[in-house]
C-alpha cells in the first residue's frame, strides 16, 4: 500500500495477511514512524472480514535491532498521528511527557497487538533485540529461522527492561533474570527449548513454513479462532501478568527518571558510547577487508 513507507503489506494467499518490516538498512530498527504505520496495518488485516491470520515478518538480515536510539524524542511525532490510547501530557514537561510517549508507543501498541482478536504468527530471522522483542511476543506463535538470536540489552542501558515486560511469561523466572541481568542472546534452539519460539527452521524455508502454518489455521472457522485465542490470553492474564507487566512498566520509567537525573539523557551514555564505538570499528574492519 503506497501510503506506507517503512513497512509492506501484502496478501500472500488466501484469508492470510503479511505485513513485512521494510527498513533494512536500518536492521529494521523502529522508528515511530515505523510502528504507527505498523499498527495501521494491524487495524486492516483486523478489520478485514477476509482475513483470519496476520503473519509479521521482516525484510533484510536481521527481523529488528530495537528502538531507533538515534531517533529524536517524539512528542511532536505522537502528537501528528492519530493516538491508540487516552492518556495525556504528551507535551508535558519532565517525566510525565516521556511516561505518555511511552504509554502510547511502546506498551500501548504491544498490549493492542497482543489482543488483536485473530491469530497472529511472527516469522523472525537474525537478530531481535530489545525493542523487536516488543514486536514478537504480542504474536500468537513465534517461528524462527535456525539463525534468529533473541537480546534484552536494556539493563545494560540502566534500564529495568523493554516497556512489554512479557520476560517471565515467555522464558520463565531463572532465564528471564539470567536473560536481563548479562545481556546474552538467547538461541533459536534454546527459545525453543524454553517454549518462547514454537518452530525453527532453516533460513530460507522460513517464509514457506510460516505461511503454510498461517493458511492451515485460517481453515479454522474465524470466530472460534477467535475465542481460543481470547480463552488463552484471558488465563495468562490471571497468572498476573497484567499486574506485572504494570508495575515494570513503573520501574521502567523510575529507571528513565533516574538516568536523567544522573546524565541527562534517558539511558546511560556509556552504553550509547560502547554501542556506537563498536559500530565504527566493524564498520571500518568492513571497509578494509574490501
């Protein structure tokens, strides 16, 4: 669809929607421009009676590297779009503006992706780091190519976490504080093993083996499809994790507030300085070993 810049949606059979994230010089980092048009696209396949299931992939090597840190603030981006959720001071001053972006943006989206009332599978290869986590664990099922690895960095940043704090839930208590606390990767093969990932593949089946999986579901009648995913979302809810992902989401912006205090900036700069240093270096080993 024209309208879109960052993303493509396509119809890639019948009752199957596919919507790929297309910024892949940018290793698909997400820019808000990015996830506004996502959930634009999310609402149309929702709202198309034709439509029973929602594949999510991503263009280029790597499915997402996170947020775009190089991205400005963004209360004058959240401001010209239409808003997913009611709460205000956008434009505030201090925490409370950051907290409202925040809210819209990033908890706000994944909690609204997450209830999408049809299945929704992601097909995720390379890297899904930090913030791309935000875009996997909303989705129903999760496929992997054998080459996919799975990070939260944000501890590193001197934050508590990404703002869907679905950690436990997905990888259970001991990996989900292992996870945070050393900033490792976690395999395809070993997501697998703690029941994050629902399949892994090899790299260039995975595109097939998603939209097969996605059409052998969208034979199911849609509204009882429907339920069971409601059903399900209703009992991982009563397990607390509604109340959990509330009270990170606190911490997370405590963690914000903090930095800020400290260092002017939401994240600890080190990280910022460690990140980018790195980037140079590869890039310029790179350029020496054309």
């Amino acid at each position: 669809m024209s309208e879109f810049e960052n993303i493509i949606y396509e119809r890639p059979a019948d009752k199957v929607a596919r919507i790929v994230l297309d910024r892949p010089d940018a290793r698909n980092a997400q820019s808000m421009q990015l996830l506004y048009e996502l959930n634009d696209a999310f609402d149309i396949a929702a709202q198309d009676d034709s439509v029973s299931v929602i594949i999510l992939a991503a263009n280029g090597p790597h499915f997402s590297a996170g947020h775009d840190l190089r991205e400005p603030a963004g209360p004058q981006v959240v401001a010209d779009h239409r808003r997913i959720g009611t709460w205000c001071g956008i434009g505030c001053a201090g925490a409370e503006s950051q907290m409202a972006i925040e809210k819209e943006m990033y908890i706000g989206l994944s909690e609204r992706w997450r209830n999408i009332p049809k299945p929704t599978i992601a097909a995720v290869q390379g890297k899904v780091i930090a913030g791309g986590l935000m875009l996997v664990w909303p989705c129903d099922l999760i496929v992997a190519a054998d080459n996919a690895l799975f990070q939260d960095n944000t501890v590193s940043m001197g934050v508590a976490g990404v703002e869907f704090f679905n950690h436990p839930f997905e990888v259970g208590v001991r990996k989900a504080k292992e996870m945070l606390f050393t900033s490792d990767f976690l395999t395809a093969a070993e997501a697998h093993r703690l029941h994050m990932v629902n399949h892994v593949v090899p790299i260039d089946e995975l595109e097939s083996f998603a939209l097969a999986l996605a059409s052998r579901i969208a034979e199911k009648p849609l509204f009882a499809l429907k339920l069971a995913k409601e059903a399900v979302n209703v009992a991982q809810d009563n397990q607390g994790r509604l109340n959990a992902m509330q009270t990170s989401f606190a911490y997370h912006q405590l963690c914000h507030s903090h930095n800020q205090q400290l260092h002017g900036m939401l994240i600890d700069p080190a990280f910022m300085e460690r990140t980018f240093k790195t980037a140079s270096v590869a890039e310029e080993q790179t350029v020496s070993d054309r």
